[in-house]
C-alpha cells in the first residue's frame, strides 16, 4: 500500500523569486534606484548617508507600500505586522514582530525575531546581520534597499 500511496504523491516547486548576488560589472539595486529617483530624494538619502550621521533609511522599491520610506533614527528600530512597530508592514507574510534594527556607533544590525518566514538579506535568510549600504532586505512580501554611512564613505565604496 505504501508503494501505491509514493506513485500519488506530487512534488511542487517553489520558487521565491530570489535573485542571484551581483556580479562584477552588474549595477547594484541600490544604484539602479538612485539613477531613477528625484533629485528631493537623493538629496535626503544623501543627508541620511552623511559620513558621522546615525541614521539610516529603508526605501521599499518592490512589494506593498512600494516607495515608501522609514528613517531609522533611534537606538532600536522594531520591523512587523503589530501597529505598534516602528516599521509597520500590513501583511500576513510579516509576523507581528519579525524583525528589529540595531543601531550601535555607525553600525545597524537587523535581528530576526524568530519570524515564520524569515528574514532576509541579498536573497540569504539571516537571524543577524550587520547591514551596508544598498543591502536589499526582504521581509514578507516587503523588498527594502538599506542606505546608511555604516561601513562607506561614499555610494559604493567601502571603509
């Protein structure tokens, strides 16, 4: 019976969209937004950016609340479907609290929270990761592009 049961058993594939790590010559994610948005932003970003600044900022560039943009200003910033996150995302792929943001010095750690679906970082599932500018974050649904002085002096080039 056993074997009769194997014959019916169907095999599905996921695919959850994640794309490979940019190669050489490849502009990043980051990039690509910048060269497309206007000069009011980029001139916030660049703000944010600021070498001795301690703020950071997530742009949504794919998903729900598509353009929307979070200042991460505080020591810790929480990430999740409760009302009560500093960073709400209304969607039933994010957990209530999925995930929160560590700013030390110059530096902003993103903390997954035990989420359900995980959190993500350039398509790599991490429960800690130090973040650097023009990181793509995914949470749910939700693909953000991290921009923040932590380890640049400017877009593109590291301390």
């Amino acid at each position: 019976m056993a074997a009769v049961e194997n014959e019916r058993e169907l095999t599905s594939t996921l695919n959850l969209g994640l794309r490979s790590i940019e190669t050489p010559g490849e502009i990043s994610l980051a990039q690509q937004y910048l060269q497309k948005i206007e000069p009011s932003i980029r001139a916030i970003i660049d703000e944010v950016c600021a070498t001795g600044s301690k703020k950071a900022m997530l742009v949504i560039h794919r998903g729900p609340a598509q353009g929307s943009r979070f200042l991460l200003d505080g020591e810790n910033t929480s990430i999740g479907r409760s009302p009560e996150s500093d960073v709400f995302f209304d969607d039933v792929t994010v957990s209530r609290k999925h995930a929160r943001i560590q700013r030390l010095n110059e530096d902003f750690t993103i903390f997954d929270a035990q989420s359900l679906n995980g959190t993500y970082v350039n398509s790599i599932s991490v429960t800690e990761k130090v973040l650097h500018m023009g990181d793509e974050l995914q949470i749910g649904k939700f693909h953000a592009l991290f921009f923040g002085n932590s380890h640049i002096k400017s877009l593109g080039e590291m301390k």
